[in-house]
C-alpha cells in the first residue's frame, strides 16, 4: 500500500502542476506553446499519467494477491513506459523543430521500440523473457526487463544528446528550455539506473514527477511568458493597424470644408437603412433635408472664400439643432440629417426652432438655410420614399423663403 500511495501523490502533483495544458484557458495550449508541439507534449503527459495508474494498480494488486489480474498489469506497466518513451521523442522531436536524418532515426526507433516491447510482452504470456511470478506469488524478474531498461536510457540519452547539439548550431549559446529538456533525460537516466537495482522502488516514478516538474518551471512557464509576450505585441500592433485604418475611413468619409459627413458615407449609410426597412425594424426615423440660398450668388459676386464662409455658417446652424454625427454634405449646398433614436423624440421642436431662426436669419441678412422634412411610416418601404418627401418639402420651403425675401 506504501508503494501505491507513492504513485498516487506523483499522479496527482503531475496533474495538477499541468493542469493548464490539460484543461486550456481561453487563449488556449498557445499560450504554452505552438499547437502542434503542445499537443504532443500533452499526450506525452496522458502516458505518464497512463503509467502512473497502472504503477498504483500494481501496490494494490499486489496486497491482496491477485497474482492473475498483477501478471496482466504489469504486462500493461511495461507497455506504458515503452509508449511514453516514445511519446517523449516525438514531443523533443517536434519542439526542436529538427527534420534531419538523426531526428528522423530518433522518431521511427521509438517507434520500432513500442512495437518490439509489445511483442517481447506478448511472448512473456507464454515464456517469461521480461519477469514472472513464481509458485509463492513473489515478483521475479529476468534479464529482458533490464534489456527493456537500458534501451529506454539509450533513448533518453539520444534525445538529451540530440538536444544539446541542437542548441548549439541553431543558436551558438545554451538555451535555458532546451537545456532543461536535456536535464529531463538525464534525471530519467538517473532514476532507471536506480530502478534497475532497485525493482520494488518506486524510483521511475520519481523520475518522471521530477522531470515534468522540471520541464513545467523552466519551459513551459518560459513559453508561456514568450508567447504572451508575443501575443500583446500583435494585440497592440492589431490595435494600432484599426486604429489606422478607422481613422482613415474617417478622413475618407468626412467633408474637408465642414468637419461633417461627406457624400461617400451618407451612400453607404444608406444601405443600413434600406436594409431596416426591408426587415421591419425601423420605427423611429425621420429625415431632414437642407439647401442653403444664395450660395451661387455669393460665389459670383463675393468669390469662393466667401461662399465657403456662408457654407460654414450653414453647417454651424444645421448642427446646432442637429447631431453633427448624422449631418451629411451630399452636395455643394446640400446636406442631410438623419434623425433616430433620442434626437427623434424632440425632433418636431427642433425644426419648428430651426425654421423660426432662419426667418430671422431672413430678415437680418444672415445665413438661410431651407429645411425639408420627412417621417418614417409603416406604409413606407424604401428609403427613396422618404427621401423625395423630404426633398420636395424643402423646395417648397425654398421658394417660400425666396418669395418672402423679395416682398
């Protein structure tokens, strides 16, 4: 039960010490490393913990001397340390980025290791070659198991090997990551060689809690730090490139002369309102229509700077009854107000003030501006409708202004 308990605490602190590449946050294994070698590396952990089951299963087994159900589990422990090895050179493999013929030797091997062990146990179902349980129900073991050992420390020194030169081509200097995966290597070289002496110990599974610990403090938090790093620095570049490119579809919508929306943007905001009339989701809207007089005779006779100067003043008085955000100069002296929302709801007060402070504007001889307005309805189903209404309104109170201008 000693043994079990062992295992059991090497089962839970692996666990929980990856517990973020198990179970990823929002970012996601990225966070850690690149996909592809987080994903291995995680499988890598799923056969340690693999093992680790199969060790604890083995200290209870063996109190209540099930010897049948402890033969098949350690066939299946010996099979779980060949597949981890295996899983471990194809993690150092991927995260080594190396395709040459030394990495790709590492690969097929483990690969040819898994397969031989798994007939190696075959064969000690019917001839012990790796361990047996004699008349006495007592663990014996024979000279393949050793065999088994060593080659697996061939394995992780390869890889401990193969990382170290790796570093040093790829970089001229020691990497703190992959040197700690080396480490990895050479801490299980040390604990097989103790379990070897040492079959009843729970020494392997020392190995590999150290050895993961090991690898989660100076790669994977490393990584983590990296790789968030990276991802602000996109975040900020993504942030800054919106940023631009909002800010040069606001110059490209905007009229140069009056600061407000120019006749690009009210075409495209269009569409948004055709839109929510064919879906029946526009209620409250209306649209405002102005011409400012006089602007052709002002440029004529007092020359363009004055013209722009009347039509600034326009803009000036359009706003002050109107949000300069739904303002739109879709012509030389015409603009457009769309009216939705909270401006809606005081919208009639804001014409009657608008109208009765051009009337006086009239009379003293300053900016007019002539205002026609149009009302959303059920009964309307396009925004032309409204627009035309609006339209013909403001011509009628163009001429009215006109007229009254001459009496």
């Amino acid at each position: 039960m000693y043994y079990s308990s062992f295992g059991i605490l090497a089962f839970v602190t692996v666990f929980i010490v990856n517990y973020g590449l198990f179970f990823p946050s929002r970012l996601g294994a990225f966070i850690y490393m690149q996909k592809k070698t987080s994903v291995l590396y995680r499988k890598f952990l799923g056969g340690v913990l693999l093992y680790y089951l199969t060790d604890i299963l083995w200290g209870f087994l063996s109190k209540l001397k099930f010897t049948r159900a402890l033969f098949f589990d350690t066939e299946v422990y010996f099979l779980t340390m060949a597949f981890a090895v295996f899983l471990w050179t194809r993690f150092v493999i991927a995260y080594l980025h190396e395709r040459n013929k030394f990495a790709k030797f590492l690969k097929y091997s483990g690969l040819l290791f898994l397969l031989l062990e798994a007939i190696v146990l075959v064969i000690n179902f019917f001839y012990p070659v790796i361990f047996y349980f004699d008349e006495h129900d007592v663990y014996r073991i024979k000279n393949g198991r050793n065999i088994t050992l060593l080659v697996q420390i061939i394995f992780f020194f390869f890889t401990s090997l193969h990382t170290f030169f790796v570093t040093i081509k790829n970089q001229g200097k020691f990497s703190r990551r992959n040197l700690t995966i080396a480490l990895f290597g050479l801490v299980m070289i040390f604990f097989i060689c103790l379990q070897i002496f040492y079959p009843l110990l729970p020494f392997y599974a020392l190995g590999y809690m150290l050895g993961t610990c090991l690898i989660h403090t100076f790669v994977l938090e490393d990584e983590k730090q990296k790789n968030f790093m990276e991802y602000e620095n996109l975040r900020q570049v993504g942030e800054i490139r919106e940023a631009e490119i909002d800010s040069a579809r606001l110059l490209a919508f905007t009229d140069a002369l009056t600061g407000v929306k120019n006749r690009s943007a009210y075409l495209e905001d269009i569409i948004g309102i055709e839109k929510r009339i064919q879906d029946g989701l526009l209620k409250n809207f209306a649209l405002a229509v102005f011409d400012i007089n006089d602007l052709k005779i002002t440029n004529d006779m007092k020359g363009h700077e004055s013209g722009d100067l009347l039509i600034k003043n326009a803009v000036s008085l359009i706003c002050k009854y109107f949000n300069k955000d739904s303002v739109y100069r879709i012509g030389g002296d015409e603009f457009v107000a769309f009216v939705m929302g909270e401006d809606f709801q005081d919208y009639a007060k804001k014409v009657a003030l608008f109208n009765s402070e051009v009337d006086n504007n009239l009379s003293e001889g300053k900016v007019v501006v002539a205002l026609g307005n149009s009302e959303f309805s059920p009964d309307i189903y396009s925004f032309t409708q409204i627009f035309n209404e609006a339209d013909k309104k403001m011509y009628e109170r163009k001429l009215f202004l006109k007229n009254k201008k001459q009496m």
